[in-house]
C-alpha cells in the first residue's frame, strides 16, 4: 500500500514542488493566459479524450468547445502530449494578456468563472482538518508503533493528493487570499517533518524513511 502511494505521488512531483514555489512567493504570475484549441475528428476520438485528459490534469479549463485555458506555462507538456497522440497538427498554441469573457476581462473573476475554486478550496479545508488532527496526535507523544506511523503517512498521503489532484494551481494573483491550499499544504508539510523527526523504529520491514524522504525532497521549494 505504502509503495502504491509512493509511485503514485513521484509522477506528480513536479506539480507539487511547483505548489510549495507558489506558496513562498517563487512563482509570479506574468499575466498572460494559455490557450488551447483543437479540433480532433470522431474517428480520433480516443486521441481527443486522452488530449483532453490531459490539459485538465495539468490545470487547464474549458472555456467553450475545444477551447482551454490555463494560467501557467504548460504549452511544452501539452505539445508532447499531442505529439505522442499523433494529433499536433490539430491543436491551435496561444497566448493573450487580455483575455475577455463576455464583458469581463478582470483576472480575479475570471479565475472564478472558469474553474470550480469554491470545491477545490474545500478539498484543502478537508486537508487542512486531517492535518490538524494527525498533527495533535504527533503532539502527543512519540511512542507511535511502526504500524501506526505508516497508517497516518499513508492516510496524509492519501488526502494530500485527493486535495491536490484537482487543484490547477492557479498563481496566487488570481486566488482571493488567504488561499485555502496554502494552509493546507504548510499543515501537511508539518506533519511530515514531525513524522520524519520520530525516532526510527526498529521494525525495517515497514518502508517509513523512503515515504519520508519523498515528500521532504518534494515539499522543500527549490531544494530549501
């Protein structure tokens, strides 16, 4: 169980270390938008679902039919997805610094219009809840078993990634603050380095120090 949440949260590494780069104020937004458009025939359509899949996994939002947009630069990973789908030549690449909607061209509301923020932000107070209780646990002594230490890893990890895996990590320009996540995260980050200043424990069957080290590495912005 330990290894699967392991193998899971290296493939979104990245995506997370770049959550804790916001979080410090690393990673300004520039203000401009990136836009996506494709056109992918029926026939193609499983090419278009995973193309689609896929820009919404890197935090992309429908704005209309076959237009998405994103606020951070994902247009390389999007361009080898579609490269390895064999449909680039039906994928349109933009960017505009003063994308309207009707007649709102506010960042802020615009934000709020196109991605769902009021569920992702109580994704993080649902994180921010577990956090706090695994916290006052640690609190309370360090005499946890093994065992239990790796259930509370694992059930950090669990709900760490159920908060992150729909969160387009939107820059902070566009969030109302204080932003949810970013409380969430600094709890979780916490929660890790208590868990990883526990003394070892003697039980070397239970794969606690790699769990560890792997969100330590991660959650330290630019190797801090």
């Amino acid at each position: 169980m330990a290894d699967a949440v392991t193998n899971s949260f290296a493939l979104d590494a990245d995506h997370v270390r770049h959550a804790y780069r916001q979080d410090h104020g690393l990673a300004p937004w520039d203000g401009t938008w990136h836009l996506f458009a494709f056109a992918i025939p029926e026939a193609r359509r499983t090419a278009r679902d995973a193309l689609r899949e896929t820009l919404l996994y890197l935090g992309a939002a429908p704005v209309q039919g076959g237009l998405y947009v994103a606020a951070n630069p994902i247009a390389d990973l999007v361009e080898a997805q579609a490269r390895q789908l064999g449909v680039l030549d039906s994928v349109t690449f933009l960017t505009s610094t003063d994308l309207r909607i009707g007649d709102d061209s506010d960042p802020c509301r615009l934000a709020a219009a196109i991605w769902p923020l009021g569920e992702i932000a109580a994704g993080h107070e649902r994180l921010t809840a577990f956090a706090a209780t695994c916290a006052d646990r640690l609190a309370r002594g360090t005499d946890l078993s093994g065992a239990e230490r790796l259930t509370l890893a694992v059930e950090l990890a669990a709900e760490f990634s159920r908060a992150m895996t729909p969160d387009p990590l939107l820059p902070r320009e566009l969030l109302t603050q204080p932003w949810p996540g970013s409380r969430a995260r600094r709890l979780a980050q916490e929660c890790w380095a208590a868990l990883r200043a526990l003394p070892a424990d003697q039980d070397a069957s239970l794969p606690l120090p790699r769990l560890f080290r792997l969100y330590s590495d991660v959650t330290a912005p630019d190797g801090q």
